[in-house]
C-alpha cells in the first residue's frame, strides 16, 4: 500500500468515525425529585433511628455507617448525567444479617428516581414534578400516621409499603424528612420508632 491509500483510508475512517459519534448538545443533569430528596437524603453520615416493640421488649437502632455520592452516566447516551447516592446501614432486627445496602438516583431515567433497599426488596419509585411516591406492591401515601403506644409522634405525611419478601406482615412506613418509621423484623415483631438523630 502507498502512502496515497494509506493517507486516503485514514482520512476515510476519521471522518466516518467523526459521522457515527453522535456529540451532544447540551449535556443534561439528571436532578433527584423533590419527593424522593425530602424521604431519603435523610439517609446520611451521622444518621440514626432507634427502634421498640409496643411493649418495650425488644429495642433497635439503625445507621448509616458508610455513603457514598457518584457521579454516573448515561451508557448509551453520554449526554444524561446523574448522582447516585448509595449507603450502608447497620441493624440487629430489620434484616437477617447485620447490614443492608440502600440506594437513590435516577440511573439515567431523567423524569424519575428510584430508592431501593436491596435486601428487604423495598422499591419506590417518585418522579420530576408529581409530588408523590409509587411502589410496585402496594405503596400508599397517608395525610396522618400516629404511632401507637404513647409516643409524642404524629406524622403529616408518611408513604406505606409493603414488604414482598416477608408475608403476612405490618407494612413499612417512611415519614417525609424522617425516614423509616415503623417496619417488621423476619420474625415478624413490629417495631416502632422512638428516637432519631439526623444531621
């Protein structure tokens, strides 16, 4: 090959290769919905909830004890960016082991973000713009919840899940700029928050 047919070929690819790449516009950011922020950024460095059963025979803590904030992309559109919170916490009751991994982001769907904790298998799922929160069981948002056994704890606005890996159980309720407030452990005790810090 003469240096003509190379220099020809490799003009020929630079230029085919600049006509498939697709090079962005605008590159978007993919903010996290009010909803999801005001339920879940609670789940932060420094937080903790303490938990008891009605009778006061079994107590629970939970917290955060790892976070971390990374920045992702789209893989087939570089054009969409988004943060993806994922954190640790540390339990005796709420699952088997002592810790559960949860989650929060738009993993590259612009108009939604979702929040999973993965071993419970809880999802909800909130959108840009729609004040409120899905789930794909049977997700509910109540206007007042009060817990139970004479705790100071009146909540204005609380979403409801169910729990699809354990039957029979008491739903899980998360409290706007709270978090979890009541869930049930595998052994099927229902535990009830009694305090919390969050930074």
């Amino acid at each position: 090959m003469n240096l003509q047919h190379f220099v020809f070929f490799f003009l020929s690819s630079l230029l085919l290769s600049g006509c498939l790449e697709k090079p962005c516009k605008t590159h978007e950011f993919c903010p996290q919905p009010e909803t999801a922020v005001r339920y879940f950024s609670v789940y932060k460095p420094g937080s903790w909830w303490v938990y008891e059963t009605s009778d006061g025979s079994k107590r629970d803590s939970i917290y955060v004890s790892e976070y971390r904030v990374e920045p992702e992309q789209d893989a087939h559109d570089p054009c969409y960016a988004w943060e993806g919170v994922y954190f640790t916490c540390v339990s005796d009751f709420f699952v088997k082991e002592e810790e559960f991994g949860g989650f929060y982001g738009s993993t590259g769907n612009c108009p939604r973000s979702i929040f999973s904790i993965d071993i419970r298998k809880i999802g909800l799922v909130s959108y840009l713009d729609r004040d409120t929160l899905e789930s794909g069981v049977n997700g509910k948002t109540l206007t007042e919840f009060e817990l139970p056994f004479g705790l100071d704890t009146t909540y204005s606005e609380v979403f409801v899940d169910d729990d699809i890996e354990v039957r029979n159980a008491d739903d899980f309720v998360f409290a706007r700029d709270i978090g979890l407030i009541r869930f049930c452990s595998f052994d099927l005790d229902t535990f009830y928050l009694s305090k919390y810090f969050i930074p």
